[in-house]
C-alpha cells in the first residue's frame, strides 16, 4: 500500500487526541516458544495500519492534534550485522521512511530517553496506549508495561486508551484496502478451488492443507490466520486445527480459510462434497444456509443497524429450516444454529473496530455474512460464509466468485 494510506492513518489518529498529546504505539515482539526458538513475528496490527511497517520492536511516537504529523517519530532497532546474520535483515531508515511516509527516524534505544524527556518537559500530561487484552490474565505486553513504568515515574501523566480511536477508524475501509481485500478474495478463491480439484474420497485433512498453502504460496501469500479445513464429523468443531482427519465418501469438506494481501484478511468459509454430489440432506440443509446468505445479500444496506444483520440471518435461516421440515419450533433454532453470523473483517480476521449492536451499516464497512448450520444427528456441519462490502446503495459480495450455490460446486467436480 502507498505510504499516503498510512500517512492519512496517522493525521487522523493525532487529530482526534488533545494537542500534545503522546500516542504510543509498538510493533511488538515474537514471543518464545521453547529453548532459543520463536513463534514468527507478526506485526501488531494497530502498528501496521499506522505504519506498513513489518519489524519487531519498533515503536510509533506521534503527537497528538492538528499538526498533521509534526513532532512523530519512528524508532526502529539499530542495525546490528551479528545479529541481522543470525535473524534476518531489520528495516533501514531510509526504507522505514520510504514505507511509513514518517520523517524522523530513530533508533528504538533512544525510545525511552525520549520519552522521559517529554514527560519531564511538562508539555505532554496524557499518554495514550493501545490497552487491549484478550483475557485479562494475559502476559503484559509493550504497552501495559510502558503505562506502569510511566505510572511509576511520572504520576502527574494521565495515561488512555488509544485503541477505541484507532477502531474508529479502522471501522471504515479506505479504497485502497479493498483493493487489497479483492486480491486477498481471488487468492482466497484459488486456495478453493485447488482444494476441490484435488478432492477425492479417503483424501486426509492435511492433504488438502497442503493444497490451499501452495495455491496461496504461489502468490506470496500466507493465510490470514490458521486455516480451518475439516471433514464430516470433525465440522462439529468450530475452530478445528487437527488437519488429521480423512474426508470419507459422503463427508461434508468445510473450508473456512482466507488469504492476507498487503496486510488485509479475507474470511471466507466454503462447504462441499468430498465425492462432488451433495446428498439429499446436505442438499436440504445447504440449501437453507445459501437462500439465507442470498437474501442478506439482497437487504444489506447503509443504515440497517449492525445487530440485525445476525438477527436475520438466524430468523432467515430458521424460516428456510421450519420449511425444509428441519427444525420444527424457533425455540429448536440453538440446536443447529451455535454461532453468530457477521464480525467485521480488515486488518485482523476478527477485526477490531468501533462497532455496537445499534450502530448503522455505513459504506466502507466489510464484515462476514456467515450461515452455519450444524445437524448432529445427520452429522452433517457446515458454514456457508462471504464477505460483505457496504457500498452507497447496499452491499456488495467480495468473495461471489468463488463457487457457492450447489450448481457451481458441483459443476466444479463435473
Ligand atoms: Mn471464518
């Protein structure tokens, strides 16, 4: 993405704070896994939206108000030739420049030296550091450490939270990350598609695994987060990760996969027979699923408040499912139905946006229309879900193109 992409990020973020105010923002570092070996970094996301950076222990250092960036600063960790040896090449100044469009490059040990300088100056009382946790007994990270020692040593500086300014604007996708999120849809697709065409019954998980990785390797691309690829039974669990099961004659194969481009996710859930026919019952209940995500498709627009697009999904759904003779009562529903149905989806795959049950459908907005339906008894679980753009007259499906209706995945295996 253009640096003027990160470079409108940050005026924004700074406008929204008092002047003077300090925002504070790190890259974040990969933490341990065993002995010398790391989990692989991956850039905080806050960070990379402001930035475009990719570098561990990097940190942002803007200043609140209208000054259209003055006074930020980028501190990158210093060259070190032993250690880009051993760990890989760290970002230059020049480059992080280039990238980030932030004139005043520094070195990350300089970081803390500066900021005291500030904090003693008297000029900066309030400092705002993006708080989150996902469960609150979670290792501190940067930013709740940074906010002790600053409690610590200068007690006078009230300290905020950054994040419900950034969610505020990542809320809202600019031009370019939807371009982004349609390369992510057409690579997303192939993964797809691969994965079918290799399909056969008796195939295992992992096979199949490998299948969407080279089809997105291909590109450059990793995935946005672990991709789910289960078979039959193994569709009961959600978040499933084992990739050991084998995709049986008559099994149901769920997809719910989604490829990074330049930083943007992609979310999309795919379902589909392992032999290329459905069954009558995965035909009945696919059925239900598909006519729902098609008539959200054809309702969504700017204004609609954010809860009732789950709330019809499920009423929807349990219409087609009384109809199809499925589900006899509403109050049967939370027997098929075990999640919800739209999270908004950008830089996280869950992404963290300013977003509550009543606020209006704006253009701008992408999130996940996603149907599942999980009949135990039929062993039959599946999610049937797309990404939706909020345009100015309604909505539009990112990922329409990658087969969805029984014909097209059938048609597929033809
Ligand atoms: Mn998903």
């Amino acid at each position: 993405m253009d640096n003027s992409f990160y470079i409108a990020n940050r005026r924004s973020l700074y406008a929204r704070l008092e002047k003077g105010a300090l925002a504070i923002v790190h890259s974040g570092a990969a933490p341990r896994k065993t002995n010398d070996e790391y989990y692989p970094f991956f850039t905080d996301r806050n960070f990379i939206y402001l930035t475009g950076i990719e570098q561990d222990n990097a940190v942002l250092l803007g200043i609140g108000g209208d000054g259209g960036g003055l006074g930020e600063t980028l501190f990158i960790p210093p060259p070190d030739l032993m250690l880009e040896r051993w760990n890989g090449r760290r970002v230059k100044a020049d480059e992080a420049s280039g990238i980030s469009g932030i004139q005043d490059i520094k070195h990350t040990p300089d970081f803390d030296r500066q900021l005291d300088r500030f904090l003693a100056s008297g000029a900066h009382d309030i400092v705002y550091l993006p708080l989150f946790k996902y469960t609150s007994d979670e290792p501190d990270g940067p930013a709740y450490r940074l906010a002790r020692y600053i409690r610590d040593r200068f007690p006078h500086v009230v300290i905020k939270d950054l994040l419900p300014h950034i969610k505020a604007l990542r809320l809202i996708k600019k031009p370019c990350e939807i371009e982004a999120m349609r390369k992510a849809e057409a690579v997303t697709g192939e993964g797809i598609l691969a994965m079918m065409k290799a399909a056969r019954p008796g195939i295992m998980e992992y096979e199949l695994k490998a299948e969407l990785e080279y089809a997105f390797m291909k590109h450059g691309v990793l995935p946005a987060s672990p991709p789910i690829i289960s078979a039959g039974e193994n569709n009961f669990c959600i978040h499933y990760n084992a990739f050991r099961g084998c995709a049986d004659d008559g099994d149901l194969v769920l997809n719910d996969v989604g490829a990074k481009w330049d930083s943007v996710m992609t979310d999309v859930s795919r379902a589909w027979p392992v032999n290329g026919r459905f069954s009558e019952r995965q035909r009945i209940l696919y059925q239900c699923a598909y006519d729902t995500s098609e008539h959200l498709f054809s309702i969504i627009k700017p204004g609609m408040p954010m809860r009732d697009v789950d709330g019809i999904i499920r009423k929807y759904n349990f219409e087609r499912m009384r109809d199809a003779g499925v589900c006899k009562s509403w109050d049967e529903i939370g027997t098929y139905m075990w999640h919800g149905g739209a999270h908004h989806v950008g830089f996280d795959v869950h992404d963290v946006v300013a977003v509550a049950p009543d606020t209006p459908l704006a253009p701008g907005m992408v999130f996940c229309v996603d149907i599942g339906i999980y009949h135990m008894e039929w062993g039959i679980g599946f999610r049937l879900e797309d990404n939706c753009l909020i345009t100015e007259s309604g909505c539009e499906n990112l990922s329409k193109d990658i087969p969805r209706s029984i014909e097209e995945i059938e048609s597929v295996f033809n």
